[in-house]
C-alpha cells in the first residue's frame, strides 16, 4: 500500500483536517517534476538562464528573517538547501521554512511548495501542543480522582477508628511521603500552578505500604517511627528544589474525604423526578464495598479512556512526522538537493518530536492501571487498556451467503402474510442499517464513537446481514410449516400445533433477545435494551444520540407494532384455532390500533422536551412540535380507515399534509445540514463526504416522494392487482426505506460536526467531586 493511502487510513477522523495534508504537497512536488521534464525537452538560452539563477524571490514566510543574511556563493546555488528557522510568536514556537534562492520556472513552485509546507508544520505543532495540554490538564484531574479512591478504600478497610489507629496514621504517612517532582517538569504551566500535581505511578507505593502495614503490626510501628525521624540530606535538597511538592501541600486522604463528594453518575428516574421537584440529593461519602466498586468501575473506564486517548496522540505525532519524511524525501529526489536532512533536524528538535510527555504519561497510566484495577496483571492490564480492534471472521461471511441463498423461497397463504409481515419489516430494516455501515465505513465515517459503543464490540455490515438473513430463514422454514397445514374433515378445525410456529418463531426472538448468557453478540443485544428501555422511559432519563436515533427508527415501524397488536389479538382470542380473523370486528383492538401508531412519536416528542428541559435551547421545541403533528396526522388517519366519511378524510389529509411537509424540510435542512444557500456547494453543505453532488439531490428528492407516499391511505389509491392489504405493506416498506436512506445523511451530518470541533473522544463522568470552596482554603 502505497504511503498516501496509508497515511489517510491511520489518520483519527475526527482530525483529519489537523494532520498534514500530504496529498496537496505531493501534487505540487508532481507539478514540479513534470515542469523539470518539460525543461529538459526544450533547453533555454546560456544569458537567460544566467539571469534566472541569480534571481532570489522574497515570498511569505519562506526567506531568511531577523537580520540573518544567507549569501551563497554562485556554485552552490543549485545544491543549496532548505533552511528552518524557528520563531517565537504569542509565547508558542512558529517555525519559517526557506529556500533563499531558486531558479524562475522551478521556483514560482517550490516558492508554494514550501509556504504550504510551513503552514502544515506549524499546524500540526499548534495542534500537537494543545492536545497535549489537554491530556496533561486532565491527567491532573485523574490524579485528585485516584487519591480520592485510595482514602476510599482505605476507609472501607478499615470503617472504625479510622484516626486513631495507627496503621491509619501509617498510611497517611506514607501518602504524605510521596512525591510527584517527576511530573512536575513535563507539566504545562497552568497545570503546575495548582496544588496538586499528576503523578499516577507514586499511589501503587501508597498500596504496597498498606499491604504491608495490614500484614505486620511491627511494621505499623516502624514506618510511623519513621515519620517522626527528621530528614534525611536528599530529602531537604528535594524541598529546595522549585518543581518539588513539598509534603505539608499535600492533604492526607482523611482531609481528601473531608472535601469529595460523591457524584450521581447514574441517573434513574427516581432522580429525575427529585431534580424537577428540587428534591435535595444526599450527596454525602456512603462507604460500602458496593460503593467502592461502583467507583473503580468508573475510574477505570475513565483511565482506558484517556489511555486511548494518549494513544491516538502518539500516532497523530508519529504519522505526521513520518509525512514530513516521505515528502522531504520526495523533494530530494525530484530536485537532486538535500532539503531534507536539515528541515527532519529541525522537525526532531521541534515540540512535536522532542516532547516525550505522552509517552512517560503512557507509562505511569500503564502501570497504575496494572496496580489498581488489574490485580498487578499486566497482561490482563494491557489487554483492557489496548482493546483490539475487531477481526472480520470468514465463518460470518460464509454463513451470511448459504442464509442469503436460504432466503429466496416464496410462498405465500391466507394467514400467513399479517402474521410473517412482522418479521419482514424487521428483516428489512436491518438490511438497510446493514447498508449503512457499509457506506460508513467506505467513506470512513466513525459511527462507533457516535453511538458509543465499546470498542470491539460494534456489529459491521456482515454481522448484520448475518443476522438478518438467519431472521429470514427461520421465518420462511416457519412459512413451510404452515402450508402442511391439514383440516380434521369431521370436526372441521385446523391443527392448532401448526398455526403455533409463527409464535414460536416470535417467542425465539424475543428469549434470544433477553438472553442473558454471552451468544449471539451479547453486548449489542443488550446496548439495543437498554436504549429501548431509555425510549419508553423516554423523559426520565438523559437523552443521548443512540436513544433518539432509535426512537426515530421505531417511528418509521408502525406497521411492524401493528403486526405485533395482531399477534397477540390472533393468538389471545382464539383465532388460530380455526384459522381465522376477527380482530378487527374487536373495539379494544380497534382502540389500541391508535394507540400503537402513536407511541413511537409521542416517545420522540417526550425525548424532545426533556432536552428542551435541560439545555434551553428552543430548537427542541420545534423539534417536538413537529413530532406532535405527526402523532395527530397518525391519529386521524387510523379514525379515517376506521370510519370512511368525507369530514375526516379533509380533517386526515390537511394534517398529513402539514406532517409531511414540516417533516420533510426537518430533515433536509436540520438533520442532514443541506440546503444552505452560501454554501460552497450550492443548496448542500460545506463538506461533503461522498464526492458526487447528484448523490445529495436525488436522496433529497426520493425523501420527499417517501415522505408523501402515506398520503395514498387518505387519498385512497387503489389498485386493481393489489389487496388493500398488501398496499399498506408496500408503503411501511417505503418508509423503512427512507429512513435507512435518512440515516446515512444524519450520522455524515453528525460526523462532520465532530470533525469541525475535534472531537474525538467520549466524556466518561468522573466519581468524585472536590468542594471548590474547600481547595481555596488549602490553598
């Protein structure tokens, strides 16, 4: 694979415009080569092209500056190479790169070729640097997060007598002892300036202290005699020093307990409701053991967070750096000079290759990981913090075709088609959502870090179709079963066993669905739950991206809930015993007929003003009203095929109407960011991933033709070859397609807005709140 295209997949998408854009320098250096070529094919003039090589260009950023003149002599003019010269702007190091002289034809590009080299280096620099503050700024908040955990557990080792104990005062000793001087250079100013500094690798000595101390009551002894004995001659230079934490700053965890609070990280409807009614939280230290788990089971998914974050940093560094390489190199070779040993020079002693700060933190995070939270295991450790990334596996491949080849058997009965059109619907939209990872992945659009799952545990395309496809082949082997369907010619009666395969095929699904042992991709089964769950419970809980992306998928399954309102109707009343249907003469059917169409929007207008509720913005408002049209529209259309008469025929296709409009330039305008007037892309967007602009305007076309297809139930189209029946399951077919078409568009919307703010990384909530009140005060 050549550099180019490995370099554009190892970049983190989120910041790919931060990385050096190899592919424009690499066309300048093409554009040069072939100029070179065309000037070896036609030679000029002795007196003109004397005249060009004395000619030095003055151009942006690329010329010697601060009164340090370069002459060079006329027989090095073509072997001179490229000079770094490193400026110091608003307290950052800005780097000019220059070519003092160069020939007129060849010079007018490499003039551009390196001013677009210097804006890249500088660039990435910047960017390096203020990731780097970043991490060092939030490593110094794991830091007060750890000591909080160690009095934790300490306290709950030990609940009573926790002061006057001396194996107590042993370990506070011990606490107090430790220094974090090691960090203290690494660390940016605005870190170091507060009165706790990141040092993660000097708490495994406070645990290796307390197994002692817990182990002996000698050593209780001695280590609190050593406390009392005066300091040794390294001791007092190490408190001379500037970068040292002199111990009397440090608190002993007790004083650490004195000023955390526990956070309420989970949030239950309970809690909920006692935020909206002003209830005060208790939020004072409970210390049980089922607390302290709950405390290191989110510290350690905020340490293998922030691990992988420092490992992305690394590779950001080291792929940037190797870019500088591959295309000084390039120039080399083109140009017969030797640019590239001066500028790697300066890109080594540059913050981008001379910072070690990442790596050492690496380190420390590595082996307090180890400590902590994997029994001292490094290789249990290692396998936590550096999670793999999914293989593909050719049994899936294999599997998904022999289903895919299962699945092209029709056949069709009476009853089969209200009872089976549930598994269709589902079969279908996980053909499309299938689709959409593809896409996802083709043009590198990071949907695992916007639904937050885990890494490793993400279903690509194949799994997906897997999944489908066997869904498919257990329902047409269900299909099968019912055309054996024999009839008792003396008590005129179906056998009932037969009519049972459609609910055994439901009852399947759902117990694998529930299944708790570890088969069947168990961590998505039970991530697909839990949002379900937060959808129903849609205003007592937080609302996050999977949660509504799912209730606006459950939106477009109406009729998939209605064939579910069937099946228990068919099943409860009776109705397959003779094989056949009298749901529909039932009023409690007929009423829950409203009911279930409704759900799916009223959950997505609840979930809507709960975000309304909390981040005040009235955008949500608009949001949810339009989702309360179309629980209208759905209304009235279900009392209109109820009750045919021309009153609520008008009344369902104004509100229809209204519906699909609003819902329509929703979803162009807010969901997918197009029709922007000024864009550089007439009627799209800014950026667009998929290079063909006629991709944008049909998907905008067909959404709105989807998007008008359910006006034909208050329209009343009818079509001769066509049963009523099938009519309406064409049209729930036509929606699931819109919205898998919809879906492509949001996330890439979604994707590109992480990608203009950076952001890269989830926000894991954090345990332990210190009362800032508090921290003054010491400080």
């Amino acid at each position: 694979m050549k550099f180019g295209k490995e370099f554009k997949a190892q970049m983190v998408t989120e910041w790919q415009e931060a990385y050096m854009d190899y592919h424009y320098l690499k066309n300048l250096l093409k554009e040069l080569q072939r100029f070179k070529g065309k000037n070896e094919r036609s030679p000029t003039t002795s007196a003109r092209l004397q005249r060009k090589l004395t000619l030095v260009r003055a151009f942006s950023g690329l010329t010697q500056r601060h009164n340090h003149p370069t002459t060079p002599s006329p027989t090095d003019v073509e072997c001179q190479d490229n000079l770094v010269n490193s400026v110091e702007q608003g307290g950052s190091g800005v780097y000019e790169i220059m070519s003092p002289i160069l020939k007129a034809e060849e010079g007018e590009i490499e003039l551009v070729y390196f001013k677009r080299l210097d804006e890249e280096f500088n660039k990435v620099v910047q960017f390096y640097r203020s990731k780097v503050e970043e991490v060092m700024n939030e490593a110094a908040l794991l830091n007060k997060q750890m000591d909080a955990l160690i009095a934790f557990r300490v306290k709950v080792r030990n609940p009573q007598g926790f002061m006057d104990s001396s194996v107590e005062m042993a370990r506070l000793s011990v606490d107090v002892a430790t220094s974090t001087a090691a960090l203290s250079a690494t660390t940016p100013s605005a870190a170091r300036s507060s009165r706790r500094i990141f040092d993660i690798g000097t708490i495994e000595e406070v645990e290796e202290e307390i197994s002692k101390i817990e182990q002996s009551d000698d050593v209780e002894f001695s280590v609190a005699k050593d406390v009392e004995k005066p300091k040794t001659t390294k001791q007092s230079s190490q408190e001379g020093k500037p970068n040292s934490i002199r111990a009397s700053t440090r608190p002993a965890p007790l004083q650490v307990l004195r000023s955390v609070k526990m956070n309420n990280t989970l949030e239950t409807p309970r809690s909920t409701i006692k935020g909206c009614l002003n209830v005060p939280q208790c939020r004072e230290m409970n210390f049980t053991r089922e607390n302290l788990e709950k405390v290191q089971n989110q510290l350690k998914r905020a340490f293998v967070e922030f691990y992988h974050k420092l490992r992305l940093l690394k590779s950001y560094s080291f792929m940037n750096t190797l870019a500088f390489s591959k295309i000084m190199k390039k120039y080399d070779k083109i140009t017969s000079k030797h640019a590239s040993k001066a500028f790697l020079k300066k890109v080594d002693d540059s913050y981008l290759g001379s910072s070690d700060k990442v790596t050492k933190l690496m380190e420390r995070v590595e082996s307090t990981f180890i400590k902590h939270f994997s029994n001292s295991n490094r290789g249990k450790g290692m396998k936590i913090l550096r999670q793999k990334a999914k293989k593909e596996k050719h049994k899936v491949t294999f599997t998904l075709g022999f289903f895919a080849g299962c699945s092209k058997e029709r056949n069709t009965c009476k009853t089969c088609f209200p009872l089976y059109s549930f598994f269709g619907f589902i079969v279908l939209h996980m053909l499309m959502y299938a689709g959409n990872i593809y896409f996802w992945q083709q043009y590198r659009v990071n949907y695992s870090f916007i639904f937050g799952f885990k890494q490793g545990t993400q279903l690509g395309y194949r799994e997906v179709f897997f999944l489908s496809f066997g869904l498919s082949v257990l329902a047409q082997a269900s299909v099968l079963s019912n055309l054996d369907l024999e009839m008792d010619p003396k008590t005129k009666s179906h056998q009932a066993i037969t009519e049972l395969v459609p609910l055994a095929l439901l009852v399947l699904v759902i117990a694998i669905l529930f299944c708790p042992f570890n088969i069947i991709y168990r961590s998505s089964r039970f991530f697909f739950l839990t949002c379900l769950f937060h959808c129903i419970c849609a205003p007592l809980y937080k609302v996050t991206l999977p949660d509504f992306f799912l209730a606006d998928q459950l939106t477009s399954q109406v009729q998939a809930f209605r064939s579910f309102e069937f099946f228990l109707c068919y099943y409860g009343m009776g109705d397959y015993r003779l094989r056949q249907n009298t749901c529909k003469r039932n009023d409690a059917y007929n009423a829950f007929l409203f009911i279930v169409a409704a759900v799916p929007y009223w959950c997505r207008f609840l979930q809507c003003l709960r975000r309304l509720f909390e981040e005040k913005d009235p955008m949500q408002g608009y949001n949810g009203l339009k989702y309360f049209s179309t629980v209208v529209a759905v209304s009235v259309r279900t009392a209109y095929s109820l009750n045919r008469g021309l009153a609520w025929r008008i009344v369902a296709f104004i509100s229809s109407a209204f519906a699909a409009v609003f819902s329509t330039y929703w979803d162009l305008v807010f969901d997918w960011g197009l029709l922007q007037k000024h864009s550089k892309n007439p009627w799209l967007r800014d950026k667009l991933l998929i290079p063909y602009k006629s991709v944008y305007f049909g998907a905008m076309v067909l959404n709105v033709l989807l998007r008008l297809a359910w006006l034909q139930t208050v329209l009343n189209f009818k079509l001769p070859f066509l049963h009523t029946e099938a009519l309406v399951t064409i049209v729930a077919c036509l929606e699931i397609i819109r919205r898998g078409i919809w879906n492509f568009f949001r996330i890439e919307n979604e994707h590109l807005n992480n990608v203009g703010k950076y952001r890269a990384f989830k926000s894991v909530p954090l345990p332990f709140n210190y009362d800032e009140e508090d921290e003054e005060k010491d400080e």
